[in-house]
C-alpha cells in the first residue's frame, strides 16, 4: 500500500499543473464568503504541507550547504530585495493609479519561496540541498521580512496586528518546518519514506484544498473583461521576470555549475502564492490578493517550460550536488 501512495505521490508530483489548474477553476466558480474558519482550516492545511516537506530535511545537510553560506545568502538578496523593486517598478508602469493592484503585486513578489521549487529542483537534477537551506532559511526569516515590509509599505495606509501576523507565519512555516526537521534527525531519516507516499500524496491533496478556497474566497472580485485580461498578461511577466531574476543572478555565483543554477531560477522564480493567498485574505481587501490568486494560474506551467527547455539545452554545465 505505501508502495502504491508512493507511485501515486510521484505520478502526480509531475503534474502539479493539472492539480493548481482544477483546484483554481473549482474554487472560482464555488464563490466562498471570507470567514474565520475557512482561514483557519487553510492555515491548518498550509501546516501540514510544509511539515511533511521538511520531514525530507536534516540539519546535517543544512550546515554541509552553509559551509558556502554566501550562495544562500546572495538568493535571499534576489528573493526578498532584486523581485520585489521588480515588481514595484512593473506596478507602476502599468498601474500608476492602481494602488491595491501595486501592491497586490509588491507582497507577491516578497512572500516566502514555494516548497513545491525543490520539486522542480529535483526535476531538473538541481543541487536538491542547497534548494532546501534556501527554503528552510526564507521560513526562518519571513516572520521578520513580512512585517518590516508592511510596516514600510503599508503602515501609513492599513493598521495590521503585527503580532497576530508573526504568530500566522510561526505556525504556518516556521514552527512546522523546524519540527519536521527535528523529527527527521531524531528518527535517522526513517520518516522520510512517509513524506514520500503517504505524507507527500495527502500534502498534494492539502495544496488543492488550500488553492481551492483561496480561489472561492476571491471569486467575486473575478470579472472577464480588458481589465481582467491586462492584470493576468501583467502577472504573467511578472512570473516570468522571477524565473530570469534567478537566472541571472547565477552569472554572479563563481562555481557556475547546473545544479546551483536550476536551484536559483526556481528558488528565486517560485513563490509560496497559497501562503501568500492566505495572507493577504486576513489582511488586505480581495483586489490585493487577486495578483496573488492569478500568479498560481503560471507558476507551474512556466516552471515546466523551463525544465523542458532546461533538459533540452545542447551543452550541459556539470551537475553539482
């Protein structure tokens, strides 16, 4: 049986596209009011899912990777500092006036990194521990880069409980991350076979569930017409200028090899946008997360344009890790 859940776990880990693509359409046409326990039962989803991705973790492999810490470091730059004046300047060529849009598009760009980059890291035969010390280090200090971004950007317009908001991300990413990892060295890595069947197949399922509320809760706020179609080709640059922020940023790394830059274009590229959804539904009004919402619609497919065109690449650079 756990063979099976395992087989199942890895068919639809290639398909995530499928699995964002039908929980959105779900969830858009299901038109869901904003309330607390629907919040609660996302940021209890949310949880899990980021539990049972660290239980693949170990501190041992954090500290062999932060024996070069500057890599890190220098991802963590592009991630919370390049993307988001990226996306201040794409907000304001294109919504000068649009205030909620710009910054809908400001806390998409500085939300933490998305589990499911290691996935793709490991699909594109990535440095596997650098993505997760790049991920494992963002959950550490978003508790403390999220509010100082709102205080800087948004303090003077919205009055948000900072505290509440610390205590949200602790118990989405922060605490699940650390006790997963705990777990993972006090059992030697004996979990790790659970995290790949059970625990990855029920943490997909998770990622459906907490995308399809997300998607109910902002519903409303979707209208088809020129507006609608000009924000999604606007999120769609924006996603496409994450991916080549973290391109780019290799040209920087000395040891340029394979593994570091497939690591950088989807840990830079990615971003934890069901978090973000939630986040920005217990603070914002529904036209800031809306970015948010729509950038689920091509994280993934771009993601998997890039590994096809990732693997199909005439000279390949050595693999690292």
């Amino acid at each position: 049986m756990i063979q099976l859940m395992a087989k199942w776990n890895n068919w639809l880990g290639k398909r995530m596209f499928f699995v964002v693509l039908s929980a959105l359409l779900i969830g858009f046409n299901l038109n869901l009011p904003k309330s607390p326990g629907i919040t609660l039962l996302g940021m209890g989803l949310f949880s899990y899912m980021t539990f049972v991705t660290a239980l693949g973790t170990s501190f041992k492999e954090f500290l062999k990777v932060m024996h070069k810490p500057w890599i890190p470091v220098w991802m963590l730059f592009l991630i919370h500092a390049a993307v988001p004046v990226i996306a201040w300047m794409v907000g304001w060529i294109f919504y000068p006036h649009g205030h909620l849009i710009r910054l809908g598009f400001l806390i998409g760009a500085c939300i933490p990194v998305a589990v499911t980059s290691i996935i793709w890291t490991s699909l594109t035969e990535g440095s596997i521990p650098l993505s997760l010390v790049v991920v494992t280090l963002d959950t550490l200090v978003v508790p403390v880069v999220l509010p100082v971004f709102f205080f800087i950007t948004v303090g003077q317009v919205l009055t948000i409980d900072y505290g509440d908001l610390i205590l949200r991300l602790l118990l989405m990413v922060t605490i699940p991350s650390l006790a997963g990892m705990l777990i993972n060295d006090g059992t030697r890595g004996r979990w790790n076979g659970f995290a790949q069947s059970v625990g990855g197949l029920t943490a997909k399922v998770a990622l459906f569930l907490v995308i399809l509320l997300n998607a109910g809760m902002v519903a409303s706020e979707i209208h088809w017409n020129g507006a609608l179609i000009k924000l999604l080709l606007v999120v769609l640059l924006l996603v496409i200028c994450g991916y080549l922020t973290g391109f780019a940023g290799s040209f920087v790394v000395k040891d340029r090899q394979s593994g570091i830059i497939s690591a950088m274009i989807y840990n830079v590229g990615m971003r934890n946008t069901g978090f973000g959804a939630l986040l920005v539904i217990s603070y914002f009004p529904s036209a800031v997360a809306l970015p948010v919402i729509l950038a689920m619609l091509y994280q993934q497919p771009v993601a998997a344009i890039i590994a096809h065109l990732y693997q199909r690449r005439p000279a390949k650079i050595p693999a690292s890790g």
